[in-house]
C-alpha cells in the first residue's frame, strides 16, 4: 500500500478545449487504474513558464518524474514504463 502522500506516478500537462489531451486522459485513465497508479494534470495555461515551454507539445507526459511521451500516449509503452505486462499477455 502506497503512503498517503505518495505523489502520482504519472504528470500529464494538459490545456482546455484539446482534443489529443482528452484521447490521452482517456488512455492514461485505463492503464493507471490497470497499474494500481494514479496521474495527476497540469493545465499549462495557468503558468505563463509552463505554457512557454509545452504549448507546442501538449498534451505531454511525465512517468515518475521523466518525459514520457508527447501529443500521443501509447498504451503498450505506458504500461511497460508503469511495469506492467502488455494488454492481453
């Protein structure tokens, strides 16, 4: 069991009204929940530093700590970085 305090092993920085953020929210939401991980967002729009760094790139994704991947989030990938076995194995 994890301590309460535990931060998300996942850090997804995201913006309003974007279509890629919602496919991959939807995809980091399923494999997280498969893991027994949580995830938390980060809208970029509310720190004018973050939004310069990732406005080109969003959504994009942090696994404990490290870039993960960006516009797109590949599940096999995602559960493997989590150390979870490929769907369907």
């Amino acid at each position: 069991m994890k301590p309460a305090d535990a931060r998300p092993r996942v850090t997804v920085y995201v913006r309003a009204d974007c279509h890629l953020c919602e496919v991959a929210l939807q995809t980091i939401a399923l494999v997280t929940a498969e893991a027994g991980a949580s995830y938390e967002t980060v809208d970029i729009d509310t720190d004018p530093q973050v939004r310069a760094r990732w406005t080109d790139q969003v959504p994009v994704t942090f696994v404990d700590g490290v870039q993960h991947d960006f516009w797109r989030v590949d599940e096999e990938r995602l559960r493997a970085a989590l150390g979870q076995p490929p769907s369907g194995a």
